[in-house]
C-alpha cells in the first residue's frame, strides 16, 4: 500500500524540529573542530541519529502504555508537551554563545551525554505521538534519525566555516515545527481540520 503524503511530510517535519538541538550543538563542535573530516560527520550523524530514532520509539511505548488512563484529554496531552518544548527550544535560540560541553572530543562518555540531552525533546515527541494516535512510530522514527544524521554533519561543517551563526536560527525554526504540529493534533482531534 503507497504512502500518502502526509505520511513522509510530517515524519520529516519531526525531524528537521527535533534535530535543531543536535544541530545546533554540532555547529559548535564544528566550530571547536575545525577541520572536519568524514569520520566526525560520522560518529556525530551516527550518535545523534541514532539516539534521535531510538528515543520517540520509546516515548511511544511509554505513552502507548498510559494512554488508556487518560484518553479523553490525550489531544490535550500531546499539544502541551510539543508547545512546551517548542517554547523551550524558541527561548533557547537566544543563547549566543556554544556550551561548554560542546568540545571537539569523540570519547564515548561525552559523545554519550551530548546524544541523551539532544534527544530528550524526541523522547516527549514519542509521547505526544501515542497521544495523538499516530501509528507509524517505526517509519517516522527512522526518517527522525535520517534527518538528525544529516543535518548534525550539515552542523558540524557549517560550524567549521562560519561558526554559530545559524545555531540560533535553527532552533526557531525548529521550536515552530513543534508549536505548529502540536496545534495540528489538537485542531484534528478537536475536529477542526482533517488530513
């Protein structure tokens, strides 16, 4: 059976949204870097990615599993957490300046630490997916990792020839995807708009 279009398009909208914060902390490491080579662009699209595709896949388990318990307000449910974390994001873009942990180190402890706290906004985005009803967690967890993998060599490279300028612009622009996605949930259960 083909897939309809909205199928792909919003999968890849969760994914340029969520993958700002990696993007945004590869900027930075392209910055401390320098020179990047494939094999930065690599282990950073590897570890973002992967951690970008993994996370959703269990905040949909998670939310699947509590979604009985409050099935009259998931809607709601599912808005709040993607506009909190558009918010957030949003608010975040005004930070200049690169974090401290955003060195050019490849070590598994810190390339670790960086994957968990740029993913934490997909484990959320899982949640509000279970909430909202979404089905294909599999195909839009991959297609969240495939976009995370590219823009974070995208990240690194940038950030090795102009620095953080665009840091700042892409955590916007992914703090409004959310805003907009959760308000499309909302407006669809609420019956508003169809897809």
């Amino acid at each position: 059976m083909a897939l309809r279009a909205i199928e792909i398009i919003e999968p890849l909208l969760y994914g340029i949204a969520l993958s700002a914060d990696a993007f945004a902390v590869s900027v930075c490491r392209g910055l401390a870097i320098g020179a990047v080579k494939p094999r930065h662009i690599a282990a950073t699209g590897t570890w973002f990615g992967g951690f970008q595709a993994v996370m959703p896949i269990i905040g949909f388990y998670l939310g699947a599993a509590s979604k009985d318990y409050i099935i009259k307000y998931d809607h709601w449910a599912a808005f709040v957490l993607l506009f909190i974390i558009g918010i957030n994001m949003i608010r975040e873009s005004t930070k200049k300046s690169c974090p401290t942990d955003a060195d050019a180190s490849f070590a598994f402890k810190k390339m670790f630490v960086l994957a968990v706290a740029t993913s934490i906004d997909a484990l959320a985005v899982g949640i509000a997916f279970a909430m909202s009803g979404g089905e294909n967690i599999w195909l839009t967890a991959i297609i969240i990792g495939i976009v995370t993998f590219v823009l974070s060599g995208i990240g690194l490279r940038l950030g090795s020839i102009f620095g953080i300028k665009y840091k700042s612009t892409a955590t916007v622009i992914g703090g409004i995807i959310l805003i907009l996605l959760g308000t499309k949930i909302l407006l669809e259960h609420l019956g508003v708009i169809s897809f």
